[in-house]
C-alpha cells in the first residue's frame, strides 16, 4: 500500500514539474537526439560489421573443407 501511495505521489509530481518545467524538458530532448543518435549508430555499425566478420570466416570454413 505505501508503494502505491508512494507511486502516486511521484506520479502526480512528475505531472506537475513536466507542465510547469516543459521547455526546458524540450531542450534536453533535443539534446538528447543527436547523442541517442550517434551511439545507435555506432552500435549498430560495431554490430553489423561484427556479423560481417563472423560471414567472413563461415566463408572461410567452407572453403578450407571443400578442398
């Protein structure tokens, strides 16, 4: 019961400090994109080039068992 009062209250005060602060939560939004953006990207780069070089090596594989 006190975490459900306890979730209210921050629920309520959350309301209140996005309605009364919103620009500045706008301003960190936009200034959280670009950042957000560039770790995804370059996660997803680190991942793809990752699975290309595990392609590389499955390619090897069939070739060395081949001969």
């Amino acid at each position: 019961m006190k975490t459900l009062i306890g979730g209210a209250i921050a629920v309520l005060l959350g309301v209140v400090g996005l309605a009364v602060w919103f620009t500045e939560f706008l301003m960190i939004i936009t200034g959280c994109i670009p950042v957000v953006l560039l770790l995804g990207g370059g996660f997803a780069l680190y991942l793809g080039f990752d699975e290309l070089k595990d392609s590389w090596k499955n390619d090897e594989g069939v070739d060395a068992s081949a001969d």
